[in-house]
C-alpha cells in the first residue's frame, strides 16, 4: 500500500491543476473590451479626424444594438471632434456617416447640422470634381424622403451647383464619374427629373470610360434616372451595361461590392425588385473577401441594409 501512495498522491495533485482555471501570461480568454474602453481609446488617437472616425464606428456599433441613448451621446463626441477647419476629404465623408447614423436614430434636427457643417467645408474645395461630388451626396441625404431628411428644396440648389460643376468646370476625363455622382444624388432625393439634361452626356461619357467601377456607378444613375421618366426598356438596355461592368470588376473586391449595389439601386428604381436582391447576394458574398477587416465590415453592413429594406 505504502507503494501506490506516491502514484495515488500525484494522480490527485495532476486532477486538482487541471481543474484550477488558468492565470498569468499565456493563460485564460481576454475579457471582452467594453464600449467606454474602447471610446477612452479612441479619444487616444493621435487626430481629431481619427478620433472622430473611431467614435461613428462605436455609434454605429451602439445603434446596431438598439442602444439609442448611447450611439446618440458618442455620435455628440464624433461631431465635437470634427475641426471646423479640418480637410473636407477627410471631413465630409465624415460628417454625412454622422448624419445618416443620426437620422437612423430619429434625430434629423442635429444630422441637419452636420448636413450645414459638411456644405460649408464644401465650399473651401478647390477641385471641381471633388466639390461636385460632395455637393452630389449631401444633395441626395438632404432630399431622400426615406433615409434622408426630405427637403428637396434645399438639395435641389446644391444639385444644381453640383451639375453646373460637372458639366462646365470638370476636365473631360473625369466628367463622367462627376456626372454620374450628380445623376445618382438627384435620383436618390427624388428629383431625377431635373438630371435629364445631363444624362444623354453621362451616357456618352460612360461608354468611354475604362475603370469598370466608375463605368456601372455611371450606367446606374442614368438607368435610374432613365427609370424615374417612365422610360423602362431605355433603363433595362443600361442596366445590362452596368450590370455587366459591375461582374467584370475581378481585382478590388471593394470596387465590385459598391458597384453592385450601385447596379442593384438602379434596378430598384426600375421595379426589378428580384434582379437587385440576386446582385446583392454576389455583393454580400464579394464583401466578405475584402481584405481590410474596418473595410469588410463597412461593405457586409451596406449590403445587408439594403437587403433589409428590401425585404430580402
């Protein structure tokens, strides 16, 4: 017996560590990071435009998670740390995601001033096309009666600039990405009408372009447009263009997620319901080979979105 008491006392000591839990290095799961650490965190961050970016990403987390109060308070800490005199490249993109997570949430008083703060930076651009742009999407978040703010008086007149831009003060080569972000900002806050003087240019241009992204971003909105007059088999024709440009997108999966949704919007617009949610399941499919996880995210939440709304 006095033999089998080493053996016996060691088997013991083995069972009691193993079902002692695990500490010090190497040891045990990391306890989950919480949402004030991770807003101390970005408070860290060495910019403003950083800081700002950060904090929408934890808004959006927040908002995800039906926490209305809290995306509410740290969207208020994004805005604050956008600089009044920051660089409208960094800061409009910025400032339109502050908007529409703002809207989301109900709260169309504040995204208006973000809407007010992101046109007056606009008004410092120097490029043209840049500035079109930007006026082109402001444009569409202020008139959209669904997802925007509704006020199609208000987009109209930065539209308006936006086209003059586009079609006067942008060089040729880049005129048909800016005539398309013009043709998209009007069909999203519901004044496609007032872009068909524009869209037999953009048509044109569209044709020549090489970069297959821009090329079914251009096709889509005048397909949209096209869609918007009652002219159906004119928008089918350009849909199968951007369609077909949107699926030879094979090197930049980002590219082909946005240019898919582009096509799927346009064909929304144009009453093919199942034709929009087929694109977006290559879309969702295509984001989640995005290499760039912040990116992989951005691009799976606007496909899914949109596939919600449409019920899909």
């Amino acid at each position: 017996m006095l033999r089998l008491i080493p053996s016996t006392l060691l088997l013991l000591f083995l069972t009691l560590v193993a079902l002692v839990p695990s500490t010090g290095c190497g040891g045990g799961k990391k306890p989950p990071v919480t949402i004030a650490q991770r807003i101390a965190n970005a408070k860290k961050l060495p910019s403003p435009e950083a800081r700002a970016t950060e904090l929408v990403r934890i808004a959006g987390m927040r908002a995800d998670a039906k926490d209305k109060k809290g995306a509410e308070e740290t969207l208020g800490l994004a805005l604050a740390e956008v600089p009044e005199d920051g660089q409208p490249l960094a800061c409009v993109p910025l400032l339109l995601e502050i908007a529409e997570t703002y809207i989301g949430l109900g709260q169309k008083t504040t995204a208006r001033k973000a809407l007010e703060t992101a046109t007056k930076m606009t008004s410092t651009v120097e490029d043209p096309k840049s500035k079109a742009t930007m006026l082109s999407r402001i444009g569409g978040v202020l008139g959209n009666r669904e997802s925007g703010l509704g006020d199609a008086r208000e987009a109209k007149k930065l539209l308006d600039e936006a086209a003059a831009l586009a079609t006067n003060d942008v060089s040729e080569r880049f005129r048909g990405e800016a005539l398309a972000a013009v043709a998209m900002g009007y069909a999203d806050a519901g004044l496609a009408s007032d872009a068909t003087n524009i869209i037999d240019t953009l048509e044109g241009l569209a044709e020549g372009l090489t970069d297959l992204r821009p090329k079914a971003e251009a096709f889509s909105a005048a397909a949209a447009v096209r869609a918007a007059g009652g002219e159906k088999e004119a928008a089918v024709a350009l849909l199968e263009k951007a369609s077909g440009a949107a699926k030879g997108i094979n090197d930049f999966p980002t590219n082909r997620v946005y240019a898919l949704v582009a096509v799927a919007k346009a064909l929304v617009a144009n009453g093919d319901k199942k034709g929009a949610l087929t694109l977006l399941a290559d879309a969702e499919k295509t984001a989640s080979k995005v290499p760039d996880p912040e990116q992989q995210k951005a691009a799976i939440k606007v496909v899914r979105v949109f596939q919600a709304k449409l019920g899909g």
